[in-house]
C-alpha cells in the first residue's frame, strides 16, 4: 500500500472513535468513565498537574479526554486533548526502536551484530576473574541487558563539555564500565539508546531526528510529533501546544526543551534515550499502526520479532526489542492485561504507552509530572495500573 493511501486510512480509522453514541463490539464504553475518576482524584493528590487519557480499541478511539492544567508556572492554562508533551522514555520505543527494527528488516543490521562493527573499539565485558571476553550486541543495548550503568551526566560534565554527542559516544565506548555479563542482568540505562541512536546513525548517514520524521512519523501522519533540537527554531504554533516541564534555577521553565539531561545538555535534543515531543491523537496513530500491520513502515513479521522477549537472553531480563513486558518496570500494564500479550513504556516526565496486541487495546496516558517541580512525591505509577485495570475490565472479548 503505499504511502499516502496509509495516511488516509489511519486518518479515516482515528476519526471513527471520536464520535461513538454508546458502545462497540469489544468493549464496554460506559465502563470506562471510571478513567475521569481515576484522573480527577491523581490531580488532586499532586501526581500531576493535568493529563490526558487516551484509549485505542482495534482502529478507533474510544475513550479521549483531557484533565487539569497544561501549566501552572508562569500562567495558568488548561489541558486540551490537543497539547503536546515531551515523551522522555517513551522516546525509546517510538522512535529508536522503530528505526532500529526498520534496519534489520531492511537487512542493514542484525540484532546479534556486536556494537563494535557498527563503533570501533567498543569494549567488551571482561570476566574478572579468566579475562574471559562477550562482546555487546545490539540485541543487548536493545534490551538493556548490556551492563551499562545508569547514566552519569554530572560526572560526564565535569570531564566534556556540553553538546558533545561524539564525545558522549566514545566515552561510553572506552570509559564506561560493563558491570554485567552481556544477556544476563536487566539493568535499565538510557546509555543503552544513545549507543542504539548511533548505530542508526552510522547505517544511515542521518541524525535520527531526521531519519524519525521522514520514515516513522510523517509516513503515520504524526503531525505533531517531532524532536526538537536546541539549535532549530520552534514554530509558534507548536510551541503554543507544548506542556511546559521544570522551572529551572533562573525561573526560566522548560518548554520545548526535553527534560532529560542527558538528551538536553549532551546530545542538544536529539538523542536516542529521550527528545520526542508527542501528543495523544499522534500515539494512537501509532498503535493502531502497530496492532495492524505496520501501517507501511514496518511488517507483520517484523512487529512479532520486535514483541519477543529474545530467548539469548536471561529470562530475568524480561524484555522485547525496545519495550518492556516483564521486567520491574512493567507496572503500568496493571493486573489484569497479560503481560505477555503487551508491550509498553513509560517515561519520566509522567507519560506511558501501553498496547496489548493480543485484544488490540492501546491505553495512552500524557502527564507533565515534573511540572513546576521534579519532585519523588509526584508519581503516575498508580494512576497507569488504575487505568490499565479499568479499560482490560471494560473488554468484553
């Protein structure tokens, strides 16, 4: 199918849930307005300011609605179904991963190569004890069954400069240490995607903010997905439609500025481990896409192998290509979803992406939760899980 006839048809499909009178096959609607519930009382305990809840059952949006603020610092605005949010993590899984699998069914890479045919002099893990040697693969930073650490930009800033991105990758090529035997150990580190956006780049000559928007975003028709980079200019339309993050020590908030560190002050907003911006309507784009064929961008066979949880890998590891479906981190999937079946992400700035492939259900949750402040007493953990329960419950098939 070609490109244009893929935009209309996810357009076409989108658009069919916006206007349901009472119900579809597979699900009960009425069931989920237990979601405002949910949302309204997650506001009011500080989990976030506002958010925007988004349900996708087969081709269609069934459930879309916004709550709270867009921003309370330096003006007061409310939250609109429209409003853009900077992803953070799920960055990973929209964009990197999809990129990723792209080349591998193109033939470009393989999951196994070692990360140093792709960035020379990439060490190793070493057995302290025989010098035995593993090389990395792609398949491990893909997992984050690599052993690298969690990231320390502090640490790195004290050594490089900002807006070092090559610097960034050779550091963690030589400098940074391998504290597990690849395939072994989940140990979740944004360090895993910057080496994965540089393997992308390599393959491709590209950036990957460039690659994303010609092959993954424009072909789904995600008008308003984009990362931005520091250094180019925001379009004032947009940047109206942006949820502000975390007021910095000048009093200046982050706006259209991802919030991540590293992503922010290393890589200058393009960065494998965080730097999109989205918004809920773009994401269900994307899942129906997904839970559908692939929508033109990627195949069938190729979803299936992205969902797996590698068997090269320790059953502890608990994750797919890119997503999370049973490590420690998959709390957002709730009780009743069988994890199995799912694939999802969260990122830190309140957002979580959640698609089980098995019913066809895609929940989407966007929260600004580090807005004003980054603060531990704000969480979305049990908002997602309470959501996620309410719309596995209101299946009915």
């Amino acid at each position: 199918m070609c490109p244009k006839k893929v935009l209309l048809l996810l357009a076409a499909l989108v658009c069919l849930g916006c206007s349901v009178p009472g119900g579809r096959p597979g699900i009960d609607i009425k069931k989920l307005e237990a979601i405002d519930t949910v949302a309204t009382e997650a506001i009011a305990r500080g989990d976030a300011p506002g958010m925007v809840v988004c349900v996708v059952k087969d081709s269609s949006i069934v459930y879309l609605k916004a709550f709270g603020k867009k921003s309370v610092y330096p003006e007061t605005t409310p939250m609109t179904v429209e409003t853009v949010f900077d992803m953070a993590s799920v960055s990973k899984c929209m964009s990197t991963t999809i990129a990723v699998m792209q080349l591998v069914e193109q033939g470009k890479l393989r999951l196994a190569d070692p990360v140093k045919h792709y960035i020379p002099d990439f060490k190793p893990w070493t057995e302290p004890k025989t010098g035995k040697t593993v090389d990395i693969t792609v398949r491990d930073v893909m997992t984050h069954a690599s052993g690298l650490p969690v990231q320390n930009v502090k640490g790195y800033l004290s050594k490089y400069e900002e807006n070092t991105p090559d610097s960034l990758v050779k550091h963690i090529a030589l400098e940074v240490a391998r504290e597990t035997q690849p395939g072994t150990h989940f140990r979740y580190s944004c360090l895993n995607f910057v080496v994965a956006q540089a393997v992308v780049e390599k393959i491709t000559g590209e950036k990957l903010c460039d690659y994303a928007a010609d092959h993954i975003f424009q072909p789904l028709g995600m008008n308003h997905t984009r990362y931005l980079p520091l250094e180019r200019e925001i379009d004032p339309s947009y940047r109206k439609l942006i949820a502000p993050t975390t007021v910095q020590p000048d009093g200046e908030v982050l706006l259209g500025q991802v919030h991540d560190p590293m992503a922010r002050l290393i890589n200058n907003g393009n960065s494998g481990n965080a730097g999109v911006f989205s918004n809920a309507e773009d994401l269900a784009k994307m899942a129906i896409a997904l839970m559908h064929g692939g929508g033109g961008i990627i195949g069938p066979a190729t979803i299936a192998a992205m969902c797996r949880i590698p068997p090269e890998n320790d059953p502890s590891v608990g994750r797919a290509i890119g997503w999370d479906k049973l490590s420690t981190h998959s709390l957002n999937a709730g009780d009743i979803f069988d994890k199995n079946t799912c694939i999802m992400h969260t990122g830190y700035t309140g957002t979580s992406f959640l698609i089980d492939m098995k019913s066809k259900t895609a929940v989407i949750i966007l929260a600004n939760r580090v807005h004003p402040q980054d603060s531990d007493r704000s969480s979305m953990t049990r908002p997602r899980a309470q959501i996620a329960n309410i719309v596995a419950g209101a299946l009915t098939e």
